[in-house]
C-alpha cells in the first residue's frame, strides 16, 4: 500500500505542476538601446508600446525613421489617436517598448511527454484503485491522461516564450 500511495502522490505533484505552470510569465530579459539601434531589432515583429498619455498600442513594427515609428496597429486603447491600420508614433512618445519571441518547439514536445507520462500514471493508478465499472475507468483514464498532455503542452509553451523590453536612451 505504501508504493501505491508513493506512486499516487508524485503524479498528483506533476500534475498540479503542470495545472499551475502556465500561470508563470515568460522568461523576460531588458536592453536598453539607442533608436537608430533599434531598426535591425524590432522591424517585421509584433511590439507593444506604452505612450505618454497612457495609450498602449500594438502591432506589427514597419519602419524606423529618424523622428518616427511606422507601426500597423492591430490592438489600441485609444481609437481617436492611434486607430488601427498604419499609423506614425514620434519618437518622444516612445520611452520602451516590448516584443516576444519563440525559442522554438523544445519546451511544448517535453511538456506533452511529461504531461502525458504523469496523466497515464495518475489516471491508471486511480482507475485501479477507485473505479466501480469499466465505462468509468475508461472515461476516467482518457480524461486525466488527456488533461494532463493538454496542461503539459501549454506549460511548455509558456516557457518557449521570451519577451524582450527595450528602453530607448537618449541620443548623446
């Protein structure tokens, strides 16, 4: 009885692992840059900016120049300013602003293993201990093992995320 429990009590703890991961932020890192630096870095990616006047925009970065930021904004929280489509931010209104970027699949493919290891663990020992008839150990197996590799798989792609903050310094 004692490796039953021991054995029940691990899959219990990766599980709830797994349930709680996603909660967890991306890794994050900060730069802090010049703006004519910032051209290579951010052109072509989803950013997110913050303006002065409490604004936060978002969308697809098209263009650096000199005094502007050529940004096709996709989400905005103010319409009448900055509408969505193509618009031009000045360079005073933007002090930081954010961009993520995925490291790749490694994270979701070991999420899903272990979710779904831990969800065949935990689901067969409870169904061989718990259930009554086989339509319930059936259903019960499928759901907790399923479960399992779905919560695996997006705390895996929590932590495939990065996102970068850059603050932009003064030119000097």
């Amino acid at each position: 009885m004692t490796g039953h429990l021991t054995v029940l009590k691990c899959a219990a703890t990766l599980a709830c692992a797994l349930c709680f991961a996603p909660a967890v932020p991306a890794s994050a890192s900060q730069l802090e840059m010049k703006w004519k630096e910032l051209g290579s870095m951010i052109i072509g990616r989803q950013v997110k900016l913050v303006l002065p006047g409490g604004a936060e925009i978002q969308g697809e970065a098209i263009a650096l120049r000199e005094d502007t930021l050529l940004l096709n904004v996709k989400k905005t929280s103010d319409r009448k300013s900055y509408p969505r489509g193509q618009n031009a931010i000045p360079r005073a209104s933007v002090t930081t602003l954010q961009f993520e970027t995925v490291r790749g699949p490694g994270g979701k493919t070991i999420g899903v293993i272990v979710g779904a290891l831990g969800g065949l663990i935990l689901g067969g020992d409870l169904v061989a201990h718990t259930a009554h008839s086989e339509a319930a150990a059936i259903s019960s197996f499928l759901g907790i093992s399923t479960g399992s590799a779905i919560a695996g798989y997006y705390a895996g792609k929590a932590s495939d995320r990065r996102v970068t903050t850059v603050k932009i310094l003064p030119e000097s």
